[in-house]
C-alpha cells in the first residue's frame, strides 16, 4: 500500500504588505489597502488599513511556528515582516510543508477577505485583480503543490466572469478556484463561468458591514 500523502485544503497566503500599494492600477493607488505598523492612537502592532473600514489588527493568524507562551509578546512588538516568511515565499513555503509532511496547498487569501467588504466596485476589482496576478506567480513556482483561489468580485456578476476567466486561462499555472461571497445570489449569469470546470467556496462573513 502506498503511503498517504496529506492535501491541506484550507491554507493561508499572509500577502506582502505594500502589494497592493505597489501593483494596484495608478488612479486608486491612494486608496489602496496597505499594511501599517503602530498607527497613532492604537494599541501596538501592525495594521490592515483600508478605504472606509477601521484599521484591523493583524494578530489572528499570524503566530505560526510560535509557541503559546511566546505570542503576547509576539503580537505586541513584531512587525508585518517578522511573521512565517513562507507567507509570501513559495519557497520558505515548500520548506514548511515539508516539514509539516503535507505534499499540496489548496490557498485562500488572508488581507483579501476584508476586500469583500468595500462598496466600491471598480475598488475592490482592481484590487482582486492585484491579488489574483500574485497568486498566479506564487502559485508558479510549484504547481503541482500549490493551488489558488482567486477573488472575484460579484458586484457585477458579468464583471466577474471575465476576470474568473481571466484568473484561471490568462496566467498558466495561477489560480485554479474562485472564492465568492457566500451571501451572492445567483441569477443565471454565472453560468458561462461553469464550463472552465471550476469550484467556488465561499465564506460567510464575507459580506459588506452593515
């Protein structure tokens, strides 16, 4: 009998921190979501900040390879780029999963999430498409040990079919799913999408805040 080979299905990407300022098209570049460490007026530690959303601290999810007793301490005084470099290097990526002993990644986004929330559609395209355009590359360097999930957006369902398209056809070995809000409702228009033979999680908070 051969030996098991463990598939983790629900992994994590942690994006570099200026992706989105450095890669977003020019007209939103102001607007883009970014990472900031120790803003004024709030607790220490690094920030997700975003266009009309208060900024998110960025200790959930973070702290792997850390022992229990070492995270206070590693969430008050760490910056973005001490977390698990494997978060944005597929290769320091590999060698975690090899330790882990687990032989392929099926990865979501972590900064994406909250992307779900803005209200402005020509917003959060352009910055799933920033998204989708790395994890296409990160993705790359070992694909058949690494598989994506794009994030598209539903805002314009018609929109959104070309840029899953464009996720799974336009850059090879990229992202090979597309993660959706749970709370969408079909309507028929999705469905040219349904002959690319793909699968669309979803997740239910990923809804815009009341």
């Amino acid at each position: 009998m051969s030996e098991m080979k463990l598939i983790s299905a629900d992994s994590h990407v942690n994006e570099p921190g200026d992706l989105w300022v450095e890669r977003i098209d020019k007209p939103f570049r102001d607007r883009a979501p970014r990472v900031v460490e120790n803003p004024p007026g709030l607790k220490p530690g690094a920030y997700f900040v975003l266009e009309g959303i208060p900024p998110i601290h960025l200790a959930q999810g973070t702290g792997a390879g850390k022992k229990p007793e070492e995270l206070p301490k590693f969430f008050q005084t760490s910056t973005y780029q001490d977390r698990r470099p494997g978060g944005w290097d597929p290769a320091k990526r590999l060698e975690d999963m090899d330790l882990d002993g687990v032989e392929a990644d099926v990865i979501y986004t972590t900064l994406g999430f909250r992307q779900f929330w803005f209200t402005d559609a020509a917003l959060q395209r352009a910055c799933f498409r920033v998204y989708n355009d790395w994890l296409a590359d990160y993705c790359a360097y070992a694909p058949k040990r690494l598989a994506g999930l794009a994030l598209i957006s539903l805002h314009d369902v018609d929109e959104g079919v070309k840029e899953l398209r464009r996720s799974l056809l336009g850059r090879g070995a990229g992202p090979r799913r597309a993660h959706q809000p749970a709370q969408h409702h079909r309507d028929g228009r999705g469905e040219p999408a349904g002959d690319q033979a793909t699968a669309g999680p979803l997740h239910p908070f990923d809804r815009p805040l009341p």
